[in-house]
C-alpha cells in the first residue's frame, strides 16, 4: 500500500488505482501471421521483475485514466510517473 | 530412521528431561557434486527430495533455501486441504495429494496434524448456487466427497454463520467435502525435511542461488551464496520468486508475483469446528489447535516481493467476516504477515520439464498450494527421475501457454484468487 502520484489528478491512496501489468508490450501488428509461440509470449509471458519494472496503472477512482510508473517492487518505491505514449524517464 | 518416534522413545527421553533429543535433521556444508538440486526448502522442495530418495532410489540430494526450511509460504499460508476442484486434470492432482495427506503422519513417523473437519464453501447468490452444484457434480464423477447444503443444512453444520436472509449478501447455501480439512503447515516442512534427511538428503539452509550454469542447452550447476554446486538436474520450487531464478536463464513464466495476506486472531475456546470459505465475500476463516481464529485475506492486486500487504485488502476480508460471524465483533487480532505468491494467468500450476535439459520447473501454485504439498512433491520427483511427467501432472506442462489448453480454475475452484 503507497501513494501514487497520478499525472492528472496528484498524490493519492493506491486503492483508487489498478494495476494493469507490465508496461511496453506492444500488440503485434501483424496478428495473423503470428506463430503459437510468439502469441504465448505477447498474451502470457511476463518478466515479473524483483527489483525496478515499468508498469500500467490506471486511476479507477479517481480520473479514469491510464498512464505508466516505475516502481521497485522490491520495496514497492516508486521512481517515476509518466503519461501513456511518452517514453519512459529512466532506463 | 535413526531415532524413530514412538510411545518408547517419548518414555526414554523423559528419563533426561527431554534434553537429549537428536536433532530432526543435519546441517551439512553443500558437497561439490549432486545428482539432482533441488531449489527452494519449502514444503513443496522438501516433498520433492522426500520422494526422490524413497520413490526413486536418488540418495545424493540437495536442498538449496536461502532463508530457513518452512520460513517462506509453507509457514504463511492458511493450511486449507481440500480437492474439490473443478476440472478433471484438477481433480485428480489435488486428490491424489489428499489421499497421500491421510497417511503422512504414519509415512513420515511425524504428526502433521491432519484434521479431516470438512471446508465448506458458502454460495451468496443464484449464480454462486448453481456454479457450486455444478461443481460438487463434476467432483462426484470424479470420486470425491462432494455434497450440496441448503441454508438451514449450512446453519446445522456451522452454527455461528449468520444465515439471516437480509445481510448484504445472504448465505443461500454451499458445498462440503468432508475429507477435506487443515494441518500444521510447520511440521509438513519439518517432516519432509527430517524424513529426507534421514536418507541420506542435505537440506542446505541459508544458501541463496546467485545463477544457473548451463552448457549449451543442459544445465551444469548452480552459483550460490556457498560456493558453485555441480549437478546435471535442477529442479526449481521456488515459489514467488521462481521468475526471478527463471530470469538467471532467461526464461519467460507466465507468472505474476503478489502479496497475499493472512491474519489471526486472539486465541479463543473452541467455537469454529470446521474451515468456511466463501468465494463472492472472499472471506476463509478456521480455528486453529492454539484456538486462533485464521483467517485468509485477498492478494493484493499489483507485483510486489515485499512479504506485507495493503491494509485496505484485510479491511474488505473482515467487513466480510463479521458480516458472516457478527459473533466476533469483539475479537482482537494478534498477528498479520503476507507471503509472496507465483500466480498463472488460470490459476493452475506447472509441473513441467523446460526447453533447458535438466532443468525443472514447479511453480504457479498461486494461491492455493500448501494442499497440494505431497502430490505436488510426488509428481515432481516423478518428472525429475524419468524426465518426463507423471500422467497425473502432464496437463500441467508449461507448454499449455503456446497450445492454449489451460486449466482454468479461476472461477471454478470455488475460491477467490
């Protein structure tokens, strides 16, 4: 449990938020001509990161808007907020 | 067994004040070369190394835990046995643990405290009703103890469920298997970790894994906080945080590792002789032999290894708990903690070889693994010795994410993930 600072609306409970995941998994342009294997990897496989993931985050309660985070989810600190579609501030 | 529990040797120790007792198990330095390692000192490990020494006749067996046998989910969780699920593959997995847990402590010379005193599983609206007798069908043709209860049956079994048709969200019934039931999570690690040991298994503790060593495409060893150790198999039970040893190789799991919660109370007389969960509330409460109540909150709904969970998850799971007991209003709780779950995208494990020779991966138990301990040891060991799966666990191969045959259990199990 933590605060977030949503780019729109500013600093609030994580309980107004859901997680969506890692972020960056780009959908296949190409879908139909996708093996098996790569539909496995784009619907299913994640990296589950200990230590700094870039993820999605969506303000449920609050805006309603999607946007990305950098978070340790070591010790679930988090690094940084950006809005969808910019790239992120840290590597 | 060298010193074998019993009657007598209860007697005989009593003669020195109970101050001459031998250790369970050694504390042995990792040797240079194993046949197989096995990665992660929890139930599930030690299970595996159990029935790799007595099943399959494999003496020279590592245990690798980077922490204390038992200290990670085996300790954490709530100690729920059941197997009433509701896919055939399901079913016969879970089962087949439950009918190894009626005779542990006899196969273990160790009591692990089985208590066979049901899980009922309570229904709050028409389509709880019909999933869950759905549900205890699926399981009768599969051989297990299932029966449906009205409101007034679920009243007579658990008396203290307020089954007042005006709470938010009224009791309309539920399923009970009464085979099904708890045990003390502690002695299963410290059971399987004393049985194994005894032939001959070293259970390495405080001993991380840094890195696997491959050559080509088959495993050599594995970098340890000890030292390197040399094997030609490795199996990996390493819970939450098997993405993080699977990353070493770079492998990919379909996993999510999340927080999840528990919590007891001040201990009690007895006033809860059986195991509630309900799904739709998502409240699961027991009692433990201490007289605490125990009682399973939610995962928290994001990745995180931090072994704590958010407070407003244990807010929603006691809202719903005092709704069902009003009883307990006034109950104190003692302790919290969370423990850090691997959970597949349908709520079902892998037990299953990788492209890697040699390397094994058991894992995506998510939330409900500990009922699963000794069939899930069984049929690793299985995997591991033949090299390939046990029929029992072939469905759940790690393969199942390119072929789209899932084993989704999400809403069927009759549990809230």
């Amino acid at each position: 449990m933590f605060l977030i600072n949503c780019p729109y609306c500013g600093e609030r409970d994580q309980s107004e938020f859901s997680a969506g995941g890692e972020a960056h998994i780009v959908r296949p342009k190409q879908p139909t001509e996708l093996s098996d294997d790569q539909w496995a990897e784009y619907l299913f496989m994640r990296k589950n990161i200990k230590g700094v993931q870039f993820e999605r985050w969506n303000h449920a309660h609050g805006c309603r808007k999607w946007f990305n985070m950098v978070r340790d989810t070591s010790n679930d600190k988090i690094h940084a907020v950006y809005k969808m579609g910019e790239n992120p501030p840290i590597k | 067994m060298p010193n074998k529990y019993s009657i007598f040797s209860l007697i005989k120790n009593s003669f020195s004040y109970h101050e001459n007792w031998q250790k369970a198990w050694r504390d042995p330095e990792p040797k240079k070369q194993y046949d197989v390692v096995i990665i992660g000192g929890g139930g599930h490990g030690l299970a595996t190394a159990f029935y790799l020494a007595k099943k399959h006749n494999i003496k020279n067996i590592a245990v690798v835990e980077k922490g204390w046998i038992g200290g990670g989910n085996t300790g954490r969780n709530t100690t729920i046995i059941r197997s009433n699920y509701l896919w055939d593959a399901s079913a016969g997995l879970y089962d087949h643990a439950l009918k190894i847990w009626e005779g542990l402590s006899q196969e273990l010379n160790y009591n692990v405290m089985f208590s066979q005193r049901g899980v009922m599983n309570l229904a709050h609206n028409l389509q709880d009703v019909r999933d869950l007798k759905r549900r205890t069908h699926a399981n009768r043709l599969n051989g297990i103890d299932a029966v449906w209860l009205n409101t007034e049956e679920v009243k007579k079994f658990c008396p203290i469920i307020n089954t007042s048709p005006d709470i938010r969200y009224p009791v309309l019934g539920g399923t009970l298997q009464r085979r099904a039931g708890t045990a003390r999570h502690d002695a299963v690690a410290w059971g399987y970790a004393r049985g194994a040991d005894s032939m001959g298994v070293d259970i390495i503790q405080n001993c991380e894994v840094k890195g696997i060593k491959k050559n080509g495409d088959s495993v050599e060893g594995i970098e340890t906080t000890k030292g390197y150790i040399k094997s030609k198999k490795i199996g990996v039970v390493a819970a939450g945080h098997s993405s993080v040893i699977a990353n070493m190789v770079d492998i990919k799991l379909p996993l999510e590792s999340k927080p999840l919660q528990a919590l007891v109370s001040e201990p009690v007389k007895p006033i809860i002789d059986t195991v509630v969960m309900s799904n739709a509330v998502h409240a699961y409460i027991s009692q433990s032999d201490k007289g605490e109540l125990v009682i399973g909150a939610g995962t928290d709904a994001y990745v995180s290894y931090t072994q704590r969970g958010s407070h407003d998850v244990v807010e929603g799971t006691l809202k719903a708990i005092l709704e069902l007991y009003p009883i307990f209003s006034r109950m104190k709780m003692l302790r919290q903690w969370g423990g850090i779950v691997d959970i597949c995208p349908d709520a079902s494990p892998i037990i299953s070889k990788t492209h890697i020779k040699g390397l094994y991966f058991n894992c995506g138990w998510g939330t409900g693994g500990f009922k699963a301990t000794p069939g899930s040891g069984d049929l690793f060991a299985h995997t591991i010795a033949n090299d390939e799966p046990h029929k029992l666990n072939a469905d759940f191969n790690i393969n199942r994410f390119v072929s789209g045959d899932l084993v989704d259990e999400h809403g069927a199990a009759a549990v809230a993930h």
